[in-house]
C-alpha cells in the first residue's frame, strides 16, 4: 500500500512534495504554546545633544506646546546611556520560536490580555486564518492598539514561518523581485537651519541616498516666517542637490488644507517627491482637495488600519502614495495585501519606516513599481536595532536582502547585560 506522501505526488508536481510533507509533519508540533514577550536591557553611546531637531504636529497652533526654533548646538561629546528593547516571542509546542521587533508598548495589552487566550493551542502556520480571527475577535480590532497587537503577532508569526521552511519573508510571500532594496534617506531630527542642511544633504547624497526626506518644522501657528522657513527648506535642498536626487516633505499632520495649498504652490517649481501627512487621516476630503489643486504628489498612510481604508483613500483619489507601515497596519499579511489594492489603482507603496524588516521584506517581493523604495531613518537605525547581531543597513543607498531564514533576527549576547522574560 503507497504512503499518503507517495500516493498524492503521482498527482501533484515535485515541488510541492516538500509542502506536502510539511503539512503531515505540522501536527501538534507546530501548534502555539507560548506568547512572551522578552525586555532586553544594556548600555550604548550616544551624543545626547545631537539632531533633537523638531517637526511640526497638530497641537503646535497653541502656544503652550509650540516649540522654540531650534539651533543646532556645537558637536558634544559621546555618552554611554541605557538601552533597553522589548521583542514578542511566539512559541510552539515543538519548541520552535518567532520573533518581532522591537514591539511598541501599545502592543502589549492588546498580546497579552486579549490575543494570547485566542491564539493558544492554534496552528502557527495557520497565518491568514489566524490574523482573520485576531481581526474577527474585537470590535475595536479595525483600528489603533489593537490593530498594532495583531501586527506584532502576525509579524512575528512569519517569522516563524520562515524558521520553520527554512526561507526568509520574502520567499514565503512569492519571491523577491530584486536582489537589493533602495532606501530613501528619512532625516528627522536633523537641523533645517540652511547651511546645515546643505551640508548634510549633499553628504547623505554621497552616501548614496539619492531619494531624501526632510521634516517640516513650522505650521499655521507659525505664521508668514514659519511659511517663509519651510520654503526655504525645499529651496534649499533642490539648490544643493541639483536634479540628482528627489526630495519629500513631512509635515505629521500638522497643517491646514489652506496652509498646504499655499506651501504647494510656492514649491511646485522645485518638484518634490511628495508631501506627506499633511492633514490628519480622518480628513481624507482635505487629502482630496489639496491632490486636486497641485501638481506636488500627495502621500500618507503611516496611520492607516487595514486594507480597507487603505481601499477607501485610492478609490477617493485622495493620495498617489500609500505609507502603510507593517508595525500598525496590520503586520506583513495586510501590507501585502494592500500592494496588490494599490497596483490596480497604480498607486505606489513606500512603507513607513518605523522598523525595517516586514516592510524589506514585503517590498521585496512586490513588482518595483508599485514597491520601488523602504524608508531608512538614518539617525533612528543607529540604535534601533542595538541588541541583534546583524542589523540591516544601507550600502551605497541600498540593502542587499538577507538570507537568514525568517526576518533573521538573532540576538546579540555581548550586548545584553539582562533579559527579563515579561510573562
């Protein structure tokens, strides 16, 4: 009598065969068994004083909360601070573990008091099923906090996933379409003082950060200078870079849809990118309108839920760019998914970059069109990363795509002084 195994591949093509005995072999084995979450804690160095530039946000129109305009101080001296770092654990009953992060503290309730019960005891490979009951289990799970936790856990996941076939991210999500990712230069924190910019820009451009963002400080409680200043900034830049490099714009939602109309025009000549989070998103007619009166592309997305409202913005022509970031969306399986809504409409999508690994990974696999770029924060990616042995870094303005299995995440001893298991 053939085995199971034997008997389907006379049916079935040979590559299929290893899936077929995965599936066999999942059983219990692969079923969830534990959800921790693990705090590392070290000591790194920093220059506390450096790149504390701000940018404009929505509660600058009072006075109280308005920042002073910010001077770059002179370069002081490294200091060894505290590091600390929190990553969720998925654990099955095999003993295989996933890893995500570092996580954002929002995440934690959400994991811990309402999607651990939920997951225990399910089919880790199960990923699609399992997001669609995360997703099913809540009323509040369309949006905020709890769309966060499920984008940890579903991260983390197909983290597991890959460790399990022995492939990163990519490969599981159909291949990558490159061999490297370009990455666009994200400098917040960085002065917009002229000469510092110049400056810095033309050094980021040699770097090979041909595609460069900068951060709006000024808004409507700024007045006509503040106006006047974040002109100059575009100015500035194009000045410096010539027609070598694109430039965009964030302004964190910090403006008003007369402000942003009066910006555009004055800077449409020097041809941005794009403008990013002008408004807040539940002002999706402002994105519309201000689309509607300027040639300057119109992008947001970096607080979008799900695949819906990502759906909602195309169908509106509200944006040309879609910033969804895997870390809140709804994790790796939801930002897929929005790529494929995007390219019917041939809108793009740049993730944002609040973290590096599903949004590579994602891209990756994405036609170049419709993924061509991953945000890189230049100042943020210092540290961010600091208890892994191999952080992903730009060479050249680009990342050669990693071959570990998974997202590759591995943990550095050296670097760890404690790690607190947060049950």
């Amino acid at each position: 009598m053939p085995s199971r195994r034997a008997f389907l591949a006379g049916f079935t093509a040979p590559w299929l065969a290893p899936l077929i005995d995965a599936a066999q072999a999942a059983g219990a084995d692969m079923k969830i068994a534990a959800i921790d979450f693990l705090r590392f804690d070290g000591r790194r160095e920093t220059v506390p004083t450096a790149n504390r530039q701000h940018q404009v946000q929505p509660l600058h129109i009072y006075d109280e909360h308005r920042p002073k305009p910010y001077h770059e101080p002179p370069p002081g001296e490294k200091k060894t601070v505290p590091a600390s770092a929190v990553y969720l654990r998925i654990r099955t009953a095999g003993g295989l573990d996933g890893f995500y992060g570092p996580i954002d503290k929002e995440a934690l309730f959400v994991v811990k008091e309402l999607l651990r019960p939920l997951l225990a005891g399910k089919n880790a490979l199960a990923v699609e099923m399992l997001w669609d009951q995360m997703y099913r289990s809540n009323r509040h799970s369309r949006a905020s906090h709890f769309m966060i936790g499920i984008s940890a856990v579903d991260n983390a996941l197909w983290d597991l996933r890959g460790r399990y076939f022995k492939a990163p991210v990519y490969q599981l999500l159909g291949g990558p379409t490159r061999s490297q990712v370009e990455a666009y230069g994200s400098c917040l924190g960085f002065s917009i003082e002229p000469e510092s910019v110049a400056k810095r820009s033309a050094e980021f451009f040699e770097q090979g950060f041909r595609n460069q963002k900068w951060f709006l400080a000024y808004g409507p409680g700024d007045h006509a200078e503040g106006m006047r200043k974040n002109v100059e900034l575009v100015a500035t830049l194009r000045e410096t870079l010539g027609d070598r490099a694109d430039i965009m714009f964030d302004a964190f939602q910090g403006w008003s849809l007369d402000y942003a109309i009066n910006w555009a025009k004055q800077v449409e000549k020097y041809r941005p990118r794009w403008i990013e989070e002008a408004f807040q998103m539940d002002r999706m007619e402002s994105f519309v309108k201000l689309r509607q009166t300027t040639s300057v592309p119109v992008a947001t997305g970096e607080h979008m839920y799900g695949r819906w409202e990502a759906k909602r913005f195309l169908e509106a022509g509200a944006i040309s760019v879609v910033q969804a970031d895997p870390e809140w969306c709804g994790g790796t399986s939801e930002l897929a998914k929005i790529c494929h809504i995007a390219s019917t409409y041939d809108a793009q999508v740049i993730p944002h970059g609040h973290a590096l690994y599903a949004a590579l990974h994602v891209v990756a696999s994405q036609s170049p069109l419709t993924c061509p770029l991953v945000e890189y924060l230049i100042t943020k990616m210092e540290s961010y990363y600091h208890f892994e042995k191999q952080q992903l870094k730009p060479v050249n303005g680009r990342i050669t795509l990693p071959t570990a299995p998974g997202f590759g995440i591995e943990f550095d001893p050296a670097k760890v002084e404690k790690q607190t298991v947060l049950s």
